[in-house]
C-alpha cells in the first residue's frame, strides 16, 4: 500500500474559498527554513470577478487585539506578505515546489492554484505563553497565520470570503557541537580558613523534548560549616524583548533531595531531571512551543538569535539553566549555578472540525 499523507483543509464561510496544506510545522533548521507551500481553490461563481490573495503572517500579540492604551496597540506584525494566487500572475509549474502539490493540484482540478512562501531570516519562531485556568481570551504570543481572501484589491477584506490557518514555525538545533557544558566556583565563608568548591556539569548541551537532563554536581567541602538539603533544577527564562522586557524565570523540572556534604567532606553523584510540560500543566506564564487550535504542544524551543538580528523584533526570547541550591550550616544561603542548553522536539499536528485533515 502506498503511504497516506494528512492534508489539512478549511474553507471561508461562502465557500469561495479554501486552502489546503500537507503540514502546519514548519521547521528552522538554523541554516535554512522549511518554505511554506499549499493549495488555494476557489469557486468562481461566489468570486463574481473579485481577485483571490494569500497572505503570510507573523503577529506579536501582548494583550487583546482591541486595546489600546494610550494610543498603542498591544499588537504588532512583525511580517507580512501578500500575494496574488487568481487570475493568474505567474504560471502553476512555476508555483508547485513539491510532489504533494502536484497531487493536490491534479485531484482538485482547474479550480486549484499553488501558493508558495520563504520565511525571512530574521523572525521568530512560534512562542506563546500558557494562560492560567481563568484566563479568557487572546494569550501572549508570536504567532504565524496563512489567510487566504477575495476582494477588489488586497486591503478588501471581509469576514465572510476569508479564511485562516494557524500555523508553527519551530526551532531546530543540531547536536553537532561538542562543547561539554561546565561550570565551577569558590565560597568563602566568614570564621571559615578554607572555601567550598562547586562544580556541575553536563554530557552536552543540546537536549530534545522528553529526553531527561542528566546532572553531574561535585561538592568539595573544606570549609567549617555542613552543607545540606540540596536540589537541582531546570529553570525556563521568558523575556519579553518587545513593549515590555518583562522577564519570567519559572521551575520545569527540580529534584530536592535531603544529600547533605559535612565539613571536610567530599559529594559526586549525577541527578536526572524529566522537564516536561505534561508536568507543568495549568502553569499561568509558561512558555510553550505555539499552540495549534486544540493540539498539545511542548515546552517552548530555546531561542537562537541569528547574527544582525535583532533581539527586539524577536517578541519573546526563551533559554533555559540548569540551578543548584543548598543550605550551608543551617543559615539559608542559595548558590547558584547555571548552564544553559536547547532544547527541540518536532510536533505532531492533528486536525478538528474546523480545520479538517484528509487523506491524500
């Protein structure tokens, strides 16, 4: 048997128009991005001459779409193109990337037209943060869109003859480096003549969604206090780089453990933490990977900032570190120590009633 492929497809509420696509994950491989490619198909009666667009989107969105406080909107489009699919500016063949539009184009007929888009290299990648429980409404996030509409021109546009695909760009980053991430430091205490010595590190410093985080924590412990009560955990750092350069720091992953180091003593051992968001659930503020309409997602992707980008236009910047804390002599005394890696998983992508996966 020759292998299915899903083919997500919606229409506008008149059915003048639909569009059709064979994936809505779109990958940045660091070099290069994944294009973005589908089928437009339009019916010509409901059109009654007006011209068919498709347009690429990429939204910072920070608040509701219709506040506006103080003359700015907590929105901004950091991309967007639009161009024209009917009639016809350019022929099919030089429109049609790839053998699933071929196919499209063949099983839906005369009525089909490809489209045909390459991301820019200076955008995002898909980031949003989960609402709380009670939130309503829009969340914080960069989100990316395929519309598809009829009108007189490109600014005609109307509810009832358009239609939106929601759709992900994700991050990518391969385990090439051989870096071995690593850290150490010196405490000095009062009353004390000789320090306390730290050092953590790590196999490498690229880890995927679901794979745990292996931890190697070494204590030399010369000094005259006891140390105890230590934990390890894999924090996610949030900066909100535009508008606001509010920053969230928020616990995905800790072991706390009652390993205590008394004076003159010496502790190694490897601790292995799960950070995963099926364990983060209902979290207000953590950041996720983008979210398709009713569709899990995964922890939001490190941000890798190409060069001569900048950082501002990026929305939301997301990096992760690896903190050891402990209690030095009963005296509450946090030290921390940090290391960074990325992290990637490709999503699987379903379909709803809205936006109908079929079978080509």
């Amino acid at each position: 048997m020759s292998p299915k492929h899903v083919v997500f497809k919606k229409a506008s509420r008149d059915k003048s128009v639909a569009v059709y696509m064979t994936k809505r994950d779109f990958v940045d491989h660091c070099d290069f991005v994944d294009p973005v490619d589908g089928v437009i198909v339009i019916d010509p009666l409901q059109l009654k001459g007006k011209k068919v667009y498709v347009m690429l989107s990429c939204t910072f969105r920070y608040g509701h779409q219709d506040v506006e406080v103080m003359g700015v909107a907590f929105r901004r489009d950091l991309f967007l193109v639009t161009r024209q699919v009917y009639p016809e500016l350019q022929d099919k063949e030089k429109l049609t990337h790839n053998k699933m539009q071929q196919k499209l184009l063949l099983k839906l007929g005369d009525n089909a037209f490809p489209f045909f888009f390459e991301f820019p290299d200076n955008l995002p990648c898909s980031v949003a943060l989960q609402p709380g429980p009670s939130d309503v409404g829009k969340k914080c996030a960069v989100e990316f869109e395929v519309k598809a509409f009829c009108g007189e021109n490109q600014d005609d546009k109307n509810k009832q003859n358009s239609v939106r695909l929601s759709i992900r760009k994700i991050q990518f980053s391969s385990e090439l480096s051989e870096l071995i991430p690593e850290t150490e430091t010196t405490f000095e205490f009062l009353m004390s003549e000789k320090p306390l010595h730290v050092r953590l590190s790590m196999s490498k410093e690229t880890f995927y969604h679901g794979e745990p985080v292996r931890v190697n924590v070494e204590i030399t412990n010369s000094s005259s206090r006891n140390i105890k009560d230590i934990s390890v955990s894999v924090e996610q750092v949030t900066n909100i780089v535009l508008y606001s350069n509010d920053k969230y720091v928020k616990s995905v992953a800790k072991e706390e453990t009652k390993d205590s180091v008394p004076s003159g003593t010496s502790l190694k051992k490897d601790y292995t933490l799960y950070p995963l968001l099926a364990h983060n659930k209902d979290r207000r503020g953590l950041a996720l990977d983008g979210r398709l309409k009713h569709e899990d997602t995964n922890l939001a992707s490190s941000s890798i900032v190409k060069q001569e980008v900048l950082k501002e236009v990026q929305g939301i910047l997301v990096f992760y570190k690896v903190v050891v804390r402990m209690i030095a002599s009963g005296e509450p005394e946090d030290m921390v120590f940090e290391e960074f890696k990325r992290v990637y998983l490709k999503g699987v992508v379903y379909g709803d009633d809205d936006e109908s996966p079929t079978e080509a």
